[in-house]
C-alpha cells in the first residue's frame, strides 16, 4: 500500500518536473529570453575560470610529483637538486608555452588583418555531442554570435551563444561543425565535418587532379561562413572513391582543443 | 543543511564536469560527473530526492551548454525515474546494480538529450555518431559509479544527513 503510494507520488513529480523542464527550455528560447540566459550563463563564467586555472595548476604540480616518484631510487641530495630543478623545468615550459601561444596569436593578429580579441577558455560542453568551449569574453567586450575563432596555428570554430561576459563557441569537432574549404596543392575544393575521433573532409572530384596526403586544407570562403585562407588542417589520409563523385579524407586538425588556453576571436566578419 | 549540502555538491560536480572531466575524455566520451551525483544521490536518499536533484543539476548543466536552459534537466529525469523504482525492488543490491543503474541512467540520458534538442529545434548528431558517444559515456560512468556512490555515502555520514541505506 505505502509502496505503491510513493511510487504514484514519484510518477507525480516526475511528471511534473519533465513539464516544468520543458517549459522552461521552449520559454528561455524565446527571443525575448535571450537578454536574462546570457546574463545567467555568464554568472557561472567566473567560478568556471576560477576551476581551469586551479585545474592547471594541477597539472603542473602532478607532473611534478610524477617525476619525483620514478627519481626514489636515487639518493637525497641528488633528488633534492633534481626536485628542484624539474620543478623549475616545469614551470619554465609552461611559461615557454604560455608565451609561445601568445607570440603565436600576435603574429596572427599581425598577419591576419583582422580585427581580434583575445579570450581565456574558461570551460568545455558538459556532454560528448556538441564539442563546445566556454571563453571568459562577451557581448560586452564586442563578442557575437556568429563570429569566427581562431588561434595562431588556424581556425577553431565559431561562437554559438555570447551573454554580457562568456560565450559559448562550437569547435570544428563538433558533429554539426561544416566548413568549406579547398586544398593548398590541388586547389580542390571540399568540405570539412566535425566528428568524435577526427575532422573529416568530402573532397569534390575534378578532371585529372587528385588530392594527396601533406596538403593543407584552408578554408575557401565559399557561402560566406567563414573568412578565406584559415587554415584547418593537413591531410591525413584519402581514400578515393571512383564510383562517386568525391573523396573522403580524414584530417589532422592544426588546434588539439585540450590543450588550448587562448583563443582570438575575428569581430569583424560575421558570416553573410 | 541537507539542501545547501546536496546543493554544493551538485554546483561542484557541474564544475568540475566542465573544467576538469573533459581532461579525462576516451573514445569521445568523459564521465558525466552530475549524472553520477544524481543517481548516487537516487540509491541513497530516494526516488523523490533524486528527481529534484536531477532538474538542480541538468540546469547547472544547461548554463554552461549552448543552446535553451531545461534540456540537460529533462535529460536526466527518466533515467533516475527508471532506476528509482528498480532499486525499490532490489533485495540484495551490489556493485554491479550500482554500475549498471549508472549505465542505463546514461543510455536514458542520451537518449532524452537527443530527442530534447531535437523538440527544441537544436543540431543534433547523427544516429550512429549519437550512439557511439552513448555507449562510450555508459561504460565510463558505470565504471566510475560504485566510486561515486561511496563518496556520496562518505559525504552523508560525514554531515549527518539522514539514516545509512541498507
């Protein structure tokens, strides 16, 4: 009796909570809702910001004690010494990478001729089907949706979402990322699809030209998405299919995701 | 207290999913610490308590995802929905129903957020891409499952929420 009493009181609430869930994703849809969801995505970007340093300054410090454990062996003031010295090792590459990545994107700046802002990764998507990234840069320091992002080494996505001081930016291994791009030898033209494990490329045929391995993808500028000549990444692989009129080719994509911290944002194009 | 506590837990776990989990990421999938939460929190407090926890938590979920906020909320529901009503039912539970209630939590899951994004007019992945990435993270949070439930226990006697579960 009391079972089946808490069992229609939880098929209750259930209900009700699915309804009220609903509701609340069809009414923050809404055009007018947009002003009060970005104002309550950017309220989490500071803490976010907060967790990605503290999360890198683990694994500074991880990599540390992962080099002091294999050095036991040794004696104490060899260990000490080398303690030390991998310490400051560590935390020299990191600053090597730091700067780097920074002289990267100011050369992109330079050599782009757009117009950029720089921006912290702050977070990632909570799920494995939308590959997204949360940037510590809005509205509010002239961040749109629709604007393309890039880093120093070529093109990483597009921002989906901006509020007053965090947008959200769809990365090219998103499933639903399609850029149009065309190779650097060949000159073919073709497009690049996000996926799980690697960016994939549908290469359009053309009369006697075929596309080979080592060639760089960049994107075309054709349907206006995305701005001519960022580049994507290397071919990988082709597998030539005769019976179609195009090849598939997988891609090594030029940005790793995991293991960017800045990314520049292009504020003066949006896709036409 | 019991609300602040489940409430830290819960804003500890989206952030720590966001920042830290994708750090963890194989075969395309990271564990999905809120699920793992929620349905720890299922098994040890109750259907009801796992259900309001679950909306809490997949709109923390919701605020640092594009798109509407109420998907990743509406996601996690039938899946703690589910489990709730088999783990009334268990007699003896072990390890292994803990594992497999975290699994069939994150197939409902995927499953939910596919057809939600997709009501709600999001891009949704592929069929065959969809499924990949759903296997990948239900293998991953039935793996890491038994862990969280032993935390969330540890954590309950720590603050002295309620009675233990049997």
């Amino acid at each position: 009796m009391y079972g089946a009493r808490a069992q229609s009181r939880s098929t209750g609430l259930f209900l009700f909570l699915c309804a009220a869930m609903l509701l609340l994703a069809m009414a923050s849809q809404q055009p007018w809702a947009a002003g009060a969801r970005g104002a309550a995505k950017s309220a989490l970007a500071p803490v976010e910001g907060a967790m990605t340093s503290l999360a890198a300054q683990v694994d500074r410090l991880t990599s540390v004690f992962g080099d002091v454990s294999s050095l036991r062996a040794e004696n104490q003031r060899l260990r000490a010494a080398d303690e030390q010295l991998r310490r400051q090792i560590v935390e020299l590459n990191a600053a090597a990478k730091e700067n780097a990545s920074l002289r990267q994107a100011l050369n992109f700046q330079k050599a782009s001729g757009h117009r950029l802002v720089a921006a912290q990764i702050i977070g990632r998507g909570p799920d494995s089907f939308s590959r997204t990234m949360q940037i510590d840069r809005g509205t509010a320091d002239g961040v749109q949706p629709g604007m393309v992002v890039a880093t120093g080494a070529g093109l990483l996505g597009r921002v989906r979402e901006a509020g007053p001081h965090a947008a959200i930016v769809q990365t090219l291994g998103d499933p639903q990322s399609r850029v149009n791009v065309y190779l650097s030898k060949s000159n073919l033209q073709g497009t690049v699809s996000g996926g799980p494990a690697s960016l994939a490329m549908e290469i359009q045929h053309a009369l006697g030209v075929t596309a080979s391995n080592g060639e760089w993808a960049l994107t075309s500028g054709v349907g206006g998405g995305y701005p001519r000549g960022l580049v994507v990444g290397e071919i990988a692989s082709v597998t030539h299919r005769e019976s179609s009129t195009s090849d598939e080719a997988q891609i090594a994509w030029v940005n790793d995701p995991a293991n960017l911290t800045f990314v520049l944002v292009i504020t003066d194009f949006l896709p036409s | 207290m019991r609300r602040a506590f489940g409430a830290m837990l819960l804003v500890a776990a989206a952030l720590a999913q966001v920042t830290w989990a994708p750090r963890l990421e194989v075969g395309g999938a990271f564990p999905n610490l809120v699920l793992l939460a929620v349905v720890a929190v299922t098994w040890t407090l109750g259907a009801r308590s796992g259900l309001v926890w679950a909306c809490v938590g997949g709109v923390l979920l919701d605020l640092t995802a594009p798109g509407p906020i109420g998907p990743h909320a509406l996601a996690l529901l039938p899946g703690v929905y589910v489990i709730s009503f088999w783990i009334r039912n268990l007699e003896h539970p072990n390890a292994l129903h803990v594992a497999l209630s975290a699994a069939l939590t994150t197939a409902l899951y995927s499953a939910s957020l596919v057809l939600t994004d997709n009501l709600v007019g999001m891009p949704v992945p592929s069929f065959g891409v969809a499924a990949q990435l759903a296997f990948a993270a239900a293998v991953y949070n039935a793996l890491l499952m038994p862990i969280a439930i032993e935390l969330v226990r540890r954590l309950q006697t720590l603050v002295r929420l309620g009675p233990q579960p049997t």
